[in-house]
C-alpha cells in the first residue's frame, strides 16, 4: 500500500483497530447511520439469504444443498428487505452474514433490516461493513456462550463505530473497490483454472499409469470385467477378498492419533482445518489403522475418500480398515491411485446401497467382491517411480500458484481494508489522486 498517496492530515480515532483516520472523516456510530425498519405480510416476494462470503443472495429453494433452514408454510411474518437495505443475520454477524441487498424479498424475521438514516452511498456501505476490519470487530462485540452461538444485540451494534468520508469519496471510493477486485477477482480466476487444469492433466497421468502401465506397445488383454475393460496382458485380476483381510482392531482409549479420510487428502490426521464434522470427547472404541493399512470412508466411497494411511491412528468405527495378505502385493501410492481412478469410483456408485448419492454406502462385503486389475509389485515401483517424478513437479506448479491466489487475496482484503479506513487516498473512479 507504500504505492498508493496518503491524505494530507490524518487524526487519533481514539479507536485501536481503526488508527489513524483522514481528518476530513467523520466517526460515527452505526446507531446514527442506521434506522430499523419491519415490514411484514409480503409472502408474494422472493425469499433472501444472508451469507457470509456474498452477503444477501436471492435463495434458491428447489436446490436442497443449499436450504439447510427450515421454512415454514406461512412467510406473512418474515421482514421485507428492499434493495438498497442494510440486512444482518444477528447469529452470524460475527462471521460477515450480513449487505447491503441487491433484491427486494423476504428474509427471516429474527434478522435485521435497516434503512440508511444519513447520506450513505449503499455501495461503500457495503464494501466497509463487510470488510475484514468490520467482521472482526462484529465478532468481539457479540455475545455467547461459545463459537456458533453468538448473538449480536442491536444495542452493541448501534455502538460499533463507522467512518464516513464525505458522499463524493464515499462513491469514489466504492467505484475503484469495484473495479480493483474485479480485477483481482479475474486474475484469480485464471490462476484457478490453471490449477484445474494442473490437477486434471495429474490424474490423467496417473489413471493412464496404474491401469495401463507404462508401456503402450504391452500386448493387453480383455481383463474378464466389464467396468474395468483392457489390461495388458501380463497383469492378474484378483478378487479384493483373496488380497485384503478386514480388520477390526479397536482402541481401549482412544488416545492414539486420531485420523480422517476424505476424496480430496486420502488418509490424513484429523483437525479443525480438514473437518468440519461434529469432534466427539471420547474415541473409546474407535478402529485403529497401522501404516499401509487401506481406509475406506463407507459413506462417501461413491466420492472417492479411501486411502492408503501413512500414520499409525485411529479412524471412526463405521469405516472399513483393510491389510493386505501380502506385503509385497501391492505399493501404497499405486494402490492408492488405483483405487481412485474414475473407473473404480464409478463402480463404487453402482454397486452401493441408498435412496440417493448422499445415503450410499459401500461395505466392506461389497469390496471383497470387487475384482482388481494390477501388475506384479517389481513394476508398481517402477510405475510409482514414474508418477512420483512426474506429480512432483505438477504438484511445485500448483503450490506456486495457489501461493499466488493467496498473495492476491491478502492484497485485496488489505486494498479494501485501507480504502474503507483512509489508509489510501481515493478520488474518483479507479484514479488515485496524488498528494
């Protein structure tokens, strides 16, 4: 931000997350800058949402992925909220669920609704509340017993403080946020897609070798199943039932390391960064894994969470845990890149129980029945070898662009940061004035 001019006199906010701030800027309240406002009886509107990476969204309510919330057959009590309105989920405030709308519907009638009580331009409005300086001062002004459970009281929120530059910077303002992170937003993007594409050109490479191998001139054969088609011709088929024993080892503490398995990371220990599902206080009882042991996610095998673990842990009781009868049957990395190829997770889908994609679920029954196709162990090495070298370095260009995105990212949080704050001086437009 050193590049960008500063404002010619800055004052003490008095205010320690905020700093300094122009001297032409008023500190307000957003109590001053707010007016509540209730609505009702508007069941003919569209319902709303108020989230925590868009703000007020229009609320799909034939996409069930997506409506979590009960919704009841009487909306004539849910508030009106007009475009141009401030709405907040006073649950969620401490984690940004609350904009300016750019729809007229119905929300929640245990939200807040607000009209503007002074001069705001609605879209520099939006840009500083939902700044990252703003979210985390709404989580310390909200209350609770714990994470999840906060409340926001519009008494604190009529107290937290809001800067308001004059009304022609507060539109400058919004207009060069507006086009900046559009800008950002499009280099992100790109680098995204270079990454898909990165990660799709791996797992081509890695599906060609561990179903194929590495030799394309290999005389092959018909493997004798129909889902898994060619092999070359020197490679066995073998039912997992004859290669696999089921173990169910059980923790008397549950103390060990405790692990999870996802299609994304495989086998890979357990935290608040790679889990989102509910941590239990007692894992007595759990299934314990030693290394090379095969994991499989019973639940969500129709995805692909299986894996070979590296660590010695434990895993839920309702996985399948399976080791091999011979060590030197099969490579962890080439099983487990088998086993995650489209044809295999294709035959998982089909061969799984359940009404719908959400409720399958593949037993361990069902994978004992399964037929494998692989080469002997002498040339899993070699294949793995191959892939290793290979994957490592599409591995190095993904890091270095995700490195990239994240650096994009911290730059346009701290972009609209300090245009919201006076750290930067805005004129109009995307034109920064010169001191």
């Amino acid at each position: 931000m050193n590049t960008f001019p500063k404002y010619e006199t800055y004052k003490d906010s008095g205010i320690e997350w905020l700093g300094e701030i122009p001297d032409s800027w008023e500190l307000t309240k957003l109590g001053t800058c707010l007016t509540p406002v209730s609505k009702k009886n508007r069941a003919d509107l569209p319902l709303l949402s108020i989230t925590r990476e868009q703000g007020v969204i229009e609320r799909d309510i034939e996409d069930a992925e997506s409506n979590h919330n009960f919704i009841p057959d009487d909306l004539s009590g849910y508030k009106v909220l007009e475009k141009g309105q401030f709405g907040m989920n006073k649950m969620k405030a401490w984690q940004g669920s609350y904009g300016v709308s750019k729809h007229t519907g119905i929300v929640s009638p245990a939200y807040f609704v607000f009209d503007f009580a002074k001069v705001i331009d609605p879209i520099f409005f939006n840009w500083a509340i939902r700044s990252k300086l703003y979210v985390s001062y709404f989580g310390s002004a909200s209350d609770g017993v714990r994470i999840g459970q906060w409340d926001l009281s519009k008494a604190r929120m009529k107290a937290i403080p809001f800067l308001l530059p004059s009304p022609e910077e507060q539109t400058a303002i919004a207009h060069f946020l507006d086009q900046k992170t559009a800008q950002i937003d499009a280099a992100i993007a790109i680098k995204e897609q270079q990454i898909a594409l990165l990660k799709e050109r791996k797992q081509i490479l890695i599906q060609q070798a561990v179903t194929q191998g590495l030799d394309p001139t290999v005389p092959m054969k018909d493997s004798g199943v129909e889902w898994i088609g060619k092999i070359p011709a020197h490679w066995e088929v073998k039912k997992a039932k004859f290669i696999f024993d089921e173990i169910d080892e059980r923790s008397n503490t549950g103390n060990e390391e405790l692990l999870s398995v996802s299609h994304l990371t495989g086998v890979t220990p357990r935290s608040e960064k790679n889990v989102s599902m509910f941590m239990a206080e007692d894992y007595t009882g759990s299934k314990t894994c030693q290394p090379n042991d095969l994991v499989i996610n019973i639940m969500w095998a129709w995805m692909g969470a299986l894996g070979v673990s590296s660590y010695e842990g434990i895993v839920s009781p309702s996985y399948g845990v399976f080791r091999q009868k011979s060590e030197n049957t099969f490579q962890a990395f080439y099983l487990e890149g088998l086993l995650k190829t489209a044809k295999y997770i294709e035959h998982y889908n089909k061969v799984s129980t359940g009404l719908h994609s959400s409720r399958l679920r593949f037993y361990g029954h069902m994978f004992f029945d399964m037929k494998i196709g692989f080469p002997s162990f002498e040339e899993q090495t070699e294949i793995v070898g191959y892939l290793v070298s290979q994957t490592s370095k599409m591995d190095a260009a993904i890091l270095s662009q995700e490195q990239q995105i994240e650096k994009l990212r911290e730059y346009k949080t701290t972009l609209i940061n300090s245009a919201v704050t006076g750290k930067i001086r805005v004129t109009s437009g995307d034109e920064i004035c010169t001191p």
